[in-house]
C-alpha cells in the first residue's frame, strides 16, 4: 500500500519525524500498519483503503474525545499544520498514540471499560457521523449463498419491531473484539483502540457485539453485568432487545464475508478460506447454532 522508504519520506516531512525505527505490524483486515519508535516514543502508522478515508478520520476524532476523558484510546498525532491524517497519493495515513499493554479476554474488565466508553462519549456530537445502519437485505453480494438474504431480511426486520428510537443512542466503537481492549497493568489501565468510525446508532450494538466476540448470550454474563452496572442502557432495554441486536450483529457479520467473497478480496487473510470461515460462523450464529467466540471482523464501518 505504502512502501518503506514512502512511508518515511512522509513521517519526516508531516510529522517531523527522521531516522525513526519502523517495524511492519499489518494487523488488520482493511488497513496496512506499522510500528514507529523515535527519540524514546512509540507510535503506530495507520494506512487504510483508499474509499475509507471520511470513516478513517472520522474514527479518528472519536478515538480523540475518548482519550481527553482518561481512556487510552490510540488518538493520532497531529500533523505539523494540525491534521488527523495525510493523503498519501490517495491512501489516507495517520499516526496514532501508542497504547501500551496487552489484550484481554477479562469480560468484566471488557464489560465495564465498554460502558465508561460510552459515558464518556454521551456528550460529544460530531455534525457528520454516520448513522446506523447500513444492511441492505437487497444487496448484490447476498446472492453468495441461498440462505443469505432471508437470514440478513430476518435480522433486519426484527431489529425494526424494537423501535429503534425506543433505543438509547450514542457514539459506536462498532467492533469492540477483545483484541481492542489494552490493559496497562502498571498503571492499572485499560484502553480501547481501533477507532475506524464516526457512526451514532443503539449503544446495544457495540454490546452485542462484545457479547458474539465472547461467545453469545450464555456465556456472557459477566461482561453484561459489568456493562450494566455502569453503562448509560437501562435494564430494562437490555432485557427486552440484547438478543434481537445479537442476531442483527451476527447478521452484520454474514454481510461482511459475503461481501468480501462476493468481490474475492483476500486483504488482511492468508487465502478464501478465511472468508469461508468468518461466513459459516456467521451462519451458525444466526440459526443459534455457534457456541464459540466470532472471527474478527476488523471495520465493519468499511463494508456499507
């Protein structure tokens, strides 16, 4: 996406960055990234696809106002004129905060950092948010598989009988895996990185959406609980819509790999086998059939 040399050029000239120590990472599905160590300080440089620029920056101001709240949340670095992010030769590229530490798989340390997420953004607006949501039942890409489009339909349908307005709203992460969840255990500090979005939708997903990545409903009382008990979602929402919005993520899930092998992108993965796999676990979700944690879908905000 963006070679060595290219990428160093740029550091230098827009963030006044020479000689810095570059270790290639290239974690993700939809996005290049590599790790910059310079004059004792880390950073990651972040390159996206280039169709994903307004998300990108977008998600980069969320991660922003996170992290003014005290939660670590891998804010880029600001360019030399003031910028979140750079266009190299059409690839958006930003640098992010290092966010020191390690993953967890602790649901309730998942649960309660999730709901401190989502206080701390209850006040911020962004004028040009996305809004959720962006499954079409009627998308070319369904075609993939016979069961697709009636299983996305369904989910669809479903998730309109709650009344979505009915829903407490807010600010998403929109994929929070265990893997974006960064426990600092000197200081005691858990963070939340991978920001890929500006979208406003029903707090519920991003809780449904932990609760898929930890295994569904029945092995996720702790972090529903710890989420609970410190969220912004009252009981009472929880109780009557987390499992319509867990099939509506699981179905979000299925649209993504049927998209990616509609169009047989392969970005980020070892070969179509991996779209496979994220499909059928997606298909076993929906029919209340999966019993282990989700492959991870990296960007969902990417596949609208």
């Amino acid at each position: 996406m963006i070679g060595e040399g290219r990428l160093r050029e740029v550091l230098a000239d827009r963030w006044g960055l020479r000689g810095p120590a570059i270790e290639v990472h290239n974690g993700g599905m939809n996005s290049a990234t590599w790790f910059v160590t310079a004059r004792g300080e880390r950073w990651v440089a972040k390159a996206v696809v280039p169709a994903a620029w307004r998300a990108f920056t977008g998600g980069l101001a969320v991660a922003t106002a996170v992290e003014r709240s005290g939660i670590p949340a891998g804010a880029p670095r600001p360019t030399r004129d003031g910028g979140l992010a750079v266009d190299v030769e059409g690839v958006p590229l930003a640098l992010l905060t290092w966010v020191p530490g390690e993953e967890t798989a602790d649901q309730r340390l998942i649960g309660s950092t999730l709901a401190r997420v989502h206080r701390a953004l209850q006040d911020v607006s962004m004028s040009d948010a996305d809004q959720f949501h962006w499954l079409h039942p009627h998308a070319r890409h369904l075609r993939v598989r016979p069961w697709l489009r009636a299983a996305v339909a369904a989910a669809v349908a479903d998730y309109e009988r709650l009344g979505p307005g009915t829903l407490s709203r807010g600010l998403l992460h929109t994929d929070p895996a265990p893997e974006a969840f960064r426990v600092d255990r000197r200081r005691n500090v858990c963070g939340v990185i991978d920001w890929s979005t500006a979208m406003v939708g029903p707090l519920l997903y991003d809780l449904a959406s932990a609760v898929m990545y930890a295994g569904g409903l029945d092995r996720s009382g702790p972090l529903i609980e710890a989420y609970l008990a410190r969220g912004p979602v009252p009981r009472a929402e929880a109780g009557r819509a987390l499992g319509v919005m867990l099939r509506f993520r699981w179905a979000v899930q299925a649209d993504y790999f049927a998209r990616r092998i509609a169009n047989h992108d392969l970005t980020g993965i070892d070969g179509p086998a991996e779209n496979e796999r994220g499909l059928a676990d997606a298909h076993a979700g929906l029919t209340g059939q999966h019993r282990l944690s989700a492959r991870r879908q990296h960007r969902p905000g990417d596949v609208r």
